[in-house]
C-alpha cells in the first residue's frame, strides 16, 4: 500500500517542529493552518517576519532586543542607572517589567554557561556587561539568572569577576522555584524575590 507524501508539506511541519515547545502535532496545525490563509494574510505574515528578523538587534548597551541603537529602557532618563539586573534572556526582561517594582537598567546574557552544552564564558554577552562596569556610577549587579545548575553556576563565575571591582553583587530571592523559569512565574513572586535579593 502506498504511503501519502505531500512533500513541500512535509518540509513545513518539519520547520514549524524545529521551533521550541512545538511537538508534531502542534507543527502539524501550524501547517494546516498557513494552508488555509488568505494571499493577503499569508503576505502579511512573511513580511512580518522578514521585518523582525532585518530589523531587531541586540542593543549596543544591555543585549536586548531592540529595533533601534539602544533599547526603551537604555534610553530612559527616568532609570536608576546605579544599578543593572543581569538576566539569561529577553524574555525575562518583559517577566520583570511586568511588576513594575525594579527601576534600574538591565543586561541581558543571551544563556549561561554551561560546559555540556558546549557554551563558555565567550559566548554569552559577558564582556559587553564588563565594558559598562567602567561606570564609575554602578553600585550593585544584581544577579537574575534562573535558579537552575547552569544559572547559579553563571551567577557565581560572574560574581567573581565584579567582587573585586567593588560593586556590590546580589542574587534574586529564592521566591522563584529551583528549576523555573522567570518568564512564568507570577507577579507576586517576582516581587518576592526581587525585594529578597541577597548578596553573593
């Protein structure tokens, strides 16, 4: 018996299934769903897309993601500029502007390290975090890595470096779970952890 090939359908499950959290189904859905769009619709998408991946960059001060030279929060006159909260990813920026309760500036990582993976030191945004640190302004690095093995592991190896630069280092509260993730945990908890910070 003959099996059913639609071959540039099968192309499109397999790009939709190599985004992350997108098992076979959900890829199979995604591509069902791109077939049904209107021309109209489907333009829109792909130009939305190229827009995105032309013109979002990192920003040149904090790694962000931003479509202009420096990020909304970098170019703020209203920031505490004294302090800087190191993050893994630019999605948990977006987690902690949520609550609202953290005014000073961020830098984002783009990962931790983490040997397994084959990620060192040179390949996060660590030498642009120590550039900034020339700023004789910075009084505290707070570290918001997630508290997982590779988050810890990167929040002290950091830690070592900016101790003897005489800024002082903390670490976010343990408000959020061992093993969580800071883009889905709850305003609440942020909150906690980030009024609970602690030095390292």
């Amino acid at each position: 018996m003959a099996s059913y090939h639609v071959v540039p359908l099968e192309r499109l499950i397999e790009q939709f299934e190599k985004m992350p959290g997108i098992g076979h189904k959900s890829a199979q859905r995604l591509a069902y769903y791109v077939l049904n769009m209107k021309d109209g619709e489907l333009k829109a998408l792909t130009s939305t897309l190229e827009e995105a991946h032309e013109k979002i960059h990192y920003c040149s001060v904090c790694c962000n993601l931003t479509d202009q030279e420096l990020c909304p929060v970098c170019q703020s006159t209203t920031r505490d500029r004294s302090v800087i909260c190191v993050v893994e990813d630019p999605r948990d920026v977006f987690a902690l502007e949520r609550i609202n309760e953290f005014n000073g500036l961020y830098h984002v990582l783009h990962g931790t390290i983490s040997p397994l993976s084959g990620v060192g030191p040179d390949d996060l945004c660590i030498k642009e975090l120590l550039n900034r640190l020339s700023d004789t302004n910075i009084r505290e690095i707070i570290m918001a890595t997630n508290p997982t093995i590779e988050g810890e592991a990167t929040a002290m190896y950091l830690s070592r470096l900016i101790k003897p630069l005489g800024i002082r280092v903390t670490r976010l509260a343990y408000g959020i779970p061992v093993g969580g993730d800071l883009e889905y945990a709850d305003e609440v908890t942020l909150t906690r952890a980030m009024e609970g910070r602690r030095e390292l």
